[in-house]
C-alpha cells in the first residue's frame, strides 16, 4: 500500500472518466487531477487505498508536448470544465479513446481505434447555463460550483458560453445587489435567489432566462425585465419554483413572468420549442453533426416503422421523419412531450406521435400492442438502459438499434446485454460536444439478421429473466473470446447458447428456436462444442 502524504515518481499512462491522469506505482493504481499522459511526474499521495490511491501532482519532470498554460484563469478551481492545462489534440484522443476502451473491455468487442467527431471550436458552444448564486460579505454572486462543494467559483467571463449568457448573469446579479434581493443560503434554507439558468438558441439568438426562487414571488419583476429587454435576443423571464432542500436545480413549478415562457431554435433544418424543462442539447453545432450520423446509420426507408426511446422535445424523431414511414416517440417528462408534439405541428409533420411515459415500460406497451418497429433509436440519460428497455427491444427485434449515448460506461454494458439477445455492433463513433468538459457521447450502430440474410433467424426471448443474472456469468463475448484464445475457433451466440442449454445454464433465458416455422437451428458441431464446454468450466459455469 502506497503511503499517504509521501511523494512518489510516476508516468502517466491514461486517463479516468473524469479525465484525471492514471499512474501505476507499486501495483497501485493513482488517480492524478492535473496530469497528461506521457508525463513523468512526482505525486503526493493524499488518500491510499488497496489497490488505488489519489494523488496531487507536485511536480512535472517530462512535460507532455499537449500541455498548455490555462488559459481560464478561474479553471483550476472551478469544477465546471476538466481540461484547460491541455490542448484539444489531446483532448478529443483521449475521449475517442475512452469509447474504444470502454466498447473492448465490457462489450467484447475489438476495435482497434473509435473515430471521433472533433469539435471545431472550444469557445462560447453551450447554449444552456445554470449559474448558482451565492454571496459575501452581503453582496449577491454567481459562477460554478468548485469541484466536489457547493462553494460557488466567480468568474467573470466563462470561456465556453456565449458572452450573452454571461451578461445576463451580470444582470441579474447587479439587480439582485441593487434591490437587495435575498440569496438563498442552503445550511438555513433561507433567502429567495438560488440559481440563474440562460438558455440560448444559438440559430435563433432567442433567450430564456429562468430565476430558480424558493418562493414565489420576485421583488421590482418589472424593473429586471425592463434590464434584460436591452439584451438583444432577451425573449422570455420564466421563475421555477423551488422550495425543497437538497440538490435538485429546477423546481416543479413554473410562473412565466414575460413573454411565452419558452423560445424556440433551429436544428437539422426544423424549428423547436424549447421550455425550461426541455432537454436540449447544449452543443449546436456537434449536436447536429452527432444526429446526422445518427440518422445516417439509422438506414432507415420510407417503409419503416421508427421508433425514438428518451426523445425529449422530439429533435432525433422529428429529424428522421421525412426518411420514415411513421415514428413514435416516448420521453418521460410531460412538458418534452408537448414541446415534442408542438414541434411536430409547427414543422407541419405529420407522421410522428409522442407518449409520455417510462421508455421501457412503453415500449414494452407497444410491443404488448403487436408494434413491430423497424428501427430504434435510444437516446437514455447517463444510467443508460433499464432492463424493461432491454427486454421490449429484444422481443420487438427491430433491424437496427441506433444508441446515442452519453456515458460510454453504460453503454458498453447495454451494448453487451444487447449482444447476448442477437445483435451485432456494426459502427461505433465518438462526437464531442462537451469541448474541455470530461463528458463524451457516442453513437453506435446495432443490427440483426442483417449481415448475412441466409443467415438464420434466432429469437432469444428474455420473459421473466432477471436481468440482474446478467452480472453473474461470462458474457457471450467473454466466451467467444476464450474459445476464440484457446482453439482459434470462432463461436456463434446460437452455439453457445445451444451448450448452456445442454448444461441447463439458461433454462430461465427461455432460449426459443426462431419464430418462424421454415426456420432450421444450425447445430453446433463436436469440435465447437468442446471448446464452449472448456470456457464455460472456465468461468465457472459448469463443474469441472
Ligand atoms: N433524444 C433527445 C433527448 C435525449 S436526453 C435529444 O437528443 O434531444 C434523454 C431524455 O430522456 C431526456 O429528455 C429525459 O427527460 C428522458 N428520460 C429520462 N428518463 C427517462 C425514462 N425513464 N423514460 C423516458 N424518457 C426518459
């Protein structure tokens, strides 16, 4: 065990999720804030653990050529961005990179590199911030959370929003000052102010500025909407209601002080309504590029049947409509559901139908209801797929899945779970939209009874499956894998699932034969057999 407060050499040899330099010293993994890959650096342990420790890093002796001078000067203590003491080079490898880890590690798979869709600027993309307020000594101030406290970081001017997001925070904050508006102070829930939230379109120029209070009622309403009528764009002043303890940004109730309350933009050539609840991502530019890919890889024909699971106000579905014969989304918010509906009307589409309710839940509804979509598209927040999710696109087996991610972690679990039900990963592609932020999303494509159409068709029913067996046993790529190192072999999911079952593995799986009654099972032949049979003792899976 490394020892606390003592100072060590290391090299820097990757990154964690949350972009923290990776150095192995005596067996230990040590997590390093601050570090670049290639660095040689001395580090002091500040907390040590068995197998891992964090560290501070003390001194750099090889530098990496990516290092950069921060160029914020507020970012080594503001928790809202991760990677200003690197150039973006770096950067975007180390996010493709993440994805192509991830996929190998827990998906199975062996890509030897992930592409990434670069961003081209790291400079005022977001579209959205939410600013918490705080004061001292009795004057009202607004930033960004310091990493890991609630102590509110100022800065003047941040480099990844637009500067008219920053003025409207200014704004507020010289009208809070001046009519001594109360900040809300979490440790005696007292005070009224406690975040500014500006949202942007970046087309449309149009802005919401949302005031989340612990009450009710704002004090001198029309002098600060008087203010922020000189702000070009200002469009609406909506207060959010929130009077609970604890960390939730958005209150349930929402009191539209000036105009209509929401404010509209453009994206993928369709015009949407974007209310303050409303999920929008907050990259323009990267997000229209992340859709198009997605769209693309979607294949999708004017036949189909299109299915988008957490579609928010309807970006993705209302994209793909025109190249569809139908699409429905489900997205779990009521208000993304109006949004989604209204931006169908005001798009004049009319081949789109939103729900409002739990992805898995309704999409095992609909494929209760005999739906049969063709394609999926599944957009899931960072947790990823629940198991009702995985379950309904199981037994609704459309062609494609289409997964956009935003924690490649999760997807990769999903995308393994995925793998066991028949289907195959055919493309995977990073797109950052979070530039200089530690966050990453993917898109991959998934497909079945595609790649080779003789090929026969296998159902895997998951009816009354514990999903969370799932964790226990190897994996069918694990599996694969092992045969594949042992014998050169290379295994089929039907074959292996064909042994389980000889073994009495997956009675619960309930493992059926292909629905349709022409269909033969290819038989997994003696060589095969044994092969599986070797890494199911292997893993344990049967005695040996
Ligand atoms: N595809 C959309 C939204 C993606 S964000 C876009 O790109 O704009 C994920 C969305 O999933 C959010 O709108 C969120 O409200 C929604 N969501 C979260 N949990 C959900 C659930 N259990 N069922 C359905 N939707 C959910």
């Amino acid at each position: 065990m490394l020892i606390k407060n003592q100072i060590y050499e290391a090299v820097i040899t990757d990154y964690t999720a949350e972009g923290q330099g990776v150095a192995h010293i005596e067996g230990c993994a040590v997590f390093i804030p601050n570090a670049i890959a290639g660095e040689r650096v001395r580090v002091k342990i500040e907390k040590a653990q068995k197998t891992w420790a964090a560290g501070k890093l003390t001194e750099i002796l090889e530098k990496s050529p990516h290092r950069l001078n921060r160029e914020c000067p507020v970012a080594k203590l503001c928790g809202g961005c991760d990677f200003w003491h690197m150039d973006y080079d770096e950067e975007s490898r180390l996010k493709a990179q993440r994805v192509r880890s991830c996929l190998n590690r827990m998906a199975g798979e062996d890509l030897p590199q992930v592409p990434i869709l670069a961003a081209p600027t790291c400079y005022g993309y977001r579209n959205k911030a939410q600013y918490p307020v705080s004061q001292k000594k009795g004057k009202a101030y607004a930033g960004f959370f310091r990493a890991g406290t609630h102590d509110v970081v100022e800065n003047a001017r941040c480099r990844i929003l637009p500067e008219e997001t920053d003025r409207v925070k200014d704004l507020v904050i010289d009208y809070v000052n001046q009519y001594r508006v109360t900040v809300y102070d979490e440790a005696s829930h007292t005070g009224l102010l406690r975040h500014i939230y500006v949202r942007r379109g970046a087309v449309s120029g149009q802005i919401l500025v949302c005031l989340v209070c612990n009450g009710r009622k704002l004090p001198r309403a029309e002098e600060l909407i008087r203010r922020l009528n000189t702000i070009p764009g200002f469009t609406t002043l909506v207060l959010s209601v929130n009077t609970k303890k604890g960390n939730t940004i958005l209150g349930d109730e929402f009191i539209t002080l000036h105009g209509p309350g929401y404010i509209e933009d453009t994206l993928c050539g369709l015009t949407f309504r974007l209310s303050p609840r409303s999920f929008y991502q907050v990259n323009h530019h990267q997000a229209q590029r992340l859709y198009r890919e997605a769209i693309s890889l979607a294949g999708i024909t004017k036949e189909d049947l299109v299915l988008d699971l957490y579609c928010g106000v309807g970006t993705i579905t209302l994209a793909m409509a025109s190249a569809a014969g139908k699409v429905i989304g489900v997205e779990v918010i009521p208000q993304a559901v109006e949004d989604a509906k209204d931006n169908a009307k005001r798009n004049r589409i009319e081949n789109a139908e939103f729900f409002c309710g739990d992805a898995g839940q309704a999409a095992l509804e609909l494929e209760r209801q005999g739906i049969r979509p063709d394609v999926v598209v599944v957009d899931p927040p960072r947790k990823g797929l629940n198991g009702d999710t995985i379950q309904a696109l199981a037994r609704m087996a459309p062609r494609r899945i289409v997964y956009v991610s935003c924690d490649p972690a999760t997807l990769a679990r999903d995308v393994a779970l995925l793998k066991e039900t028949g289907y195959v990963l055919n493309a995977a592609k990073a797109a950052d939209l979070f530039p200089r932020c530690a966050h990453v999303e993917t898109v991959v494509l998934l497909s079945k009874g595609e790649i080779d159409s003789k090929k026969v068709r296998v159902e895997f029913s998951l009816e009354g499956m514990d999903m969370s067996g799932f964790q226990k046993d190897a994996t069918y790529g694990q599996i694969k894998e092992r045969v594949l190192e042992q014998t050169g072999l290379k295994v089929s999911s039907l074959y292996i699932a064909q042994i389980k079952q000889k073994h009495g593995i997956i009675e619960r799986e309930n493992y059926n034969k292909a629905k349709s009654e022409d269909a033969r099972q290819p038989k997994c032949p003696p060589d095969k057999e044994r092969a599986i049979e070797e890494a199911l003792r292997h893993f344990g899976m049967i005695e040996r």
